[in-house]
C-alpha cells in the first residue's frame, strides 16, 4: 500500500515522529522492532521505548526477515511502524547474511498494510576509521536511498522537528 520514511540523526526525534503518524491510521497499530537485547544497555533502551509507546502499540520483535513479518502482522494491523533499517542492516551483517534488502523493501512496498520506516542518517559525519564501519555508512546509505525510491512521504528528522521531504 504505502511506505512513509522517517530519517535523521541520533536523537532527532525520529520515533517519536513515527508514532504521530501511525496514529494517523485506524487503533490497530503495530511496532516491528528490529533491535536485539544482547546487553543490559540495549535492554534498558528497549525498556525505555516500550514505555514511550505504551499499550496502542503491538510490539514485534524481527531482527532480519522484516518483509515475513509484515505479510504476518498484515491481516491484524491498520499500519506498522518498522524501527529501524539501520539496526535491521546492522543485523544484517553482524550474522553475515546474505538478505536482498531491495527484494525486502519491494515486498513491504507490496503489502496493503501502510508501514512507517525509521532510519538512521549515518553519513553526515566524518568519515569512520576502520573498513568495518566505512562498509556500514556505504550501505546505510544506499539502504536509504533504496527506501526513498519506494516511499510515498518521506520525512527529514532534526531537534525533535520534522520536514516533509516528499
């Protein structure tokens, strides 16, 4: 149906944008959350987060097939919020997969539940140290842009504001 993307920065209010919008669909909304609790600090954030959302949100925990996740919650859900690309692709290569993310995002693109992706900015900073990290800001990248192509709106977050982009 219809992919609605949020980027930025750290901090900029990216979530919290993401659930003004979903709020903008029907009561049955959902929350894919990406995020794996491998630490006591993750597990704190995810704490954190569940509690920003409350109980309007279902909350799905689907570190890399985010496309059968989608196609499951779709019957049950007026819109997901994914959050977020850059954890998923983190993921991604942390486990050393291959995943085709452009045949994910065209699968979601291709569901009739309306998703809101959250993503991060990476590459607006200086340029990283090590090849591991120049690897990750290279497919962030290109990451975002292939989910650009398939958004309807799209979203620039900064200072808690956002700018509609398209």
């Amino acid at each position: 149906m219809s992919i609605l993307l949020v980027g930025g920065g750290s901090r900029s209010g990216k979530s919290r944008h993401a659930l003004l919008l979903a709020r903008r669909f029907g009561p049955r909304r959902g929350f894919l959350a990406t995020a794996q609790a491998l630490d006591e600090e993750m597990r704190d954030r995810i704490r954190k987060h569940r509690e920003e959302r409350g109980e309007e949100f279902l909350t799905i925990e689907e570190p890399l097939d985010l496309a059968a996740a989608v196609v499951q919650a779709e019957p049950a859900l007026d819109v997901l919020i994914i959050d977020c690309l850059t954890l998923w692709l983190s993921n991604i290569m942390l486990a050393e997969k291959e995943i085709d993310t452009a045949a994910q995002l065209d699968a979601i693109a291709a569901s009739k539940l309306p998703c809101i992706l959250v993503t991060n900015e990476v590459g607006c900073g200086i340029v990283p140290d090590n090849a591991l990290a120049r690897q990750f800001r290279d497919r962030a990248g290109f990451l975002n842009q292939q989910a650009m192509e398939r958004a309807e709106e799209a979203y620039w977050t900064i200072f808690g504001a956002a700018l509609k982009l398209k």
